[in-house]
C-alpha cells in the first residue's frame, strides 16, 4: 500500500488525526516539549491534572526509579484552575491538536464546580475525569475505588459540561469491569485505563522510604501486561470507546493496546526517557498499516483473535 494509511479515530463527536495522545502529568501543558517537536501532530494532548485551586504537592524525594519502571508521589501538584486558564490554555489553544483537561477533586462537588468551569471554553475538547484521588466526605477511599461513587462523580461532571467526558479508572481494584460499567451507565463518553499501581520502595542502607509519601504509583514497561488485561476486559463489556494506557513506550506497545480493542494510546512514563518516542510511535503505527496493507487504523483495532 503506498498512500499514507488513514489513522484517524472517533470518540464521541470528536475526530483526532490518530490515536496517539499524551498522558496526564507526564506531558506539562505542550510547552515543555516543543524544543524536540511540534505538539500539533499528536491526536491529543491530556494536560497536567487540574484541581480548583493551586497544590504544592507531596514534599520530595518524590520521584524513585524501580526495574522498568518509577514510583510516583508527586501528590498531584498543580497550578490551578485560575492560572491555567491565564497562563496555559491560550497556548494550548494555537496548537493544531485535541486539547484534554484533566480534573481532580477530593468531593463530588469539587469537581462539579471544575466541569461547570469549562462550559463553553474554546480550546478545551473533552475532560478526562481522574477518580483515583481519595474522597474525604467518605474518609479518605478512592472515588474509583467503588462502582456506587465512580458513577455519582461522572454523573455530576457529565451534567455540569458541555465537553466530551472520558473516565480515568484506577487499576487498584478487584473488578475494574464492574467500575466501566458503572461509570458508562452515568453518563461517560469514553474511559481511559490504567492509572498506576500503588506499590512502593526502600532505601536499605537508611531503612527508609524511596519516597517522602511512603508510596506511591508505578508506571512504565513493569505494568504494560496488567494494563493490557485490563484494557481487553474492560472491552469486552463496554459500548464507549476505550483509551489504553500503561507501559506503552513504543509502536508495538501501541500496536498491541489497538488490537486488544483500544481505541487510542496514551504515553506517559516513557516521556521523561525518550522525548521524541510520540512522532516515533506516530510514524511506527503508520509504517505497520502501510506495510501490512491496513487502509484505516479502525481496521486494526480489535482484530485480537483468541
């Protein structure tokens, strides 16, 4: 096949130009990147997790390489609502590519006010709402962590925008099928998966934690096969589209996300490795169409055999 293959997917009433997009907190607002290539060519961009107001985040050490992967307690620190929207959006808004917020809140209500916050923002064309954080009406559990309250927040967020809402599940779970369902029967447009996994690391020669936090969440090469599983499960039981995420450092990562039934890829701890590893993607996922005579990504794209 010698024309260029065509890699454009559909979520929802949103077209991107291919199913490669940035994950949140691992990709800054575009900016950071554009001294290594144009941010303009991604299917997406998910900026950096916006909460109501501004957080310092967890005190460091913050960051701890483990084997194929790193342990994250950044604590989810951000510059807030007020000053994205000054300081970060009108960026975001020239650049030739979907822009994705995502939110965060510790109440039901928080994150309301944050949808009602972009009603009829340009520039902004979903929300990705991330439910890992720990809900402190209900002492501290993970919104995500139970089907009953998955489902209250993406109903309030989903009755409170006007934009596309994706649902970012946390892997931290015993059944993440029951949690898709639960948020696809409230209301969401797509979900994303997976967030990190809790785990943690010591520092034998102190007897002390990696991290300040104690523990925090791993990412990388280390959970690309509990992410895939939970990719094909989730699948199978939902009608929205599925964005995979989880140790897809390069093309045949993503390959095997879009054949699992992904509809799109989501790169995350590998930008901090190889800054240009999203236009490699772009090109490799290309270059596997074209070589295997595949006309239109969607073709790809659950066509696991099992």
């Amino acid at each position: 096949m010698s024309l260029q293959p065509d890699l454009n997917i559909r979520i929802g009433s949103l077209s991107f130009k291919n199913p490669v997009m940035t994950a949140s907190g691992t990709f800054g607002y575009g900016s950071e990147f554009e001294s290594f290539f144009d941010p303009g060519i991604l299917g997406a961009i998910v900026v950096k997790g916006l909460s109501l107001e501004p957080r310092e985040g967890n005190p460091p050490p913050r960051i701890a390489e483990t084997p194929c992967g790193m342990l994250n307690a950044i604590g989810l620190a951000n510059i807030g609502l007020k000053a994205f929207m000054k300081d970060k959006l009108p960026y975001l808004r020239k650049l030739d590519t979907e822009v994705i917020v995502n939110i965060y809140g510790h109440s039901i209500d928080e994150y309301r006010k944050l949808a009602e916050a972009f009603k009829g923002v340009e520039g902004v064309s979903a929300l990705e709402v991330n439910i890992s954080c720990p809900n402190v009406e209900l002492g501290g559990m993970a919104f995500g962590t139970d089907p009953g309250t998955s489902a209250k927040v993406t109903a309030e967020v989903v009755k409170n925008t006007d934009k596309p809402v994706i649902v970012k599940l946390s892997p931290n779970v015993t059944d993440i099928t029951s949690i898709a369902k639960a948020v696809e029967g409230a209301g969401a447009d797509a979900i994303s998966l997976i967030n990190t996994i809790t785990g943690m690391a010591i520092d034998i020669p102190s007897h002390k934690p990696k991290l300040a936090n104690v523990y925090g969440g791993l990412s990388g090469p280390a959970i690309k096969p509990v992410a895939l599983h939970m990719v094909y499960q989730v699948v199978k039981v939902v009608k929205i589209p599925v964005i995979g995420m989880g140790g897809v450092c390069d093309c045949n990562d993503a390959l095997e996300f879009l054949i699992a039934g992904a509809c799109a890829v989501q790169l995350g701890a590998v930008n901090f490795i190889n800054p240009l590893a999203a236009p490699e993607m772009i090109e490799g996922i290309s270059r596997y169409c074209r070589e295997n005579g595949i006309e239109q990504i969607t073709d790809l794209i659950g066509s696991l055999e099992v």
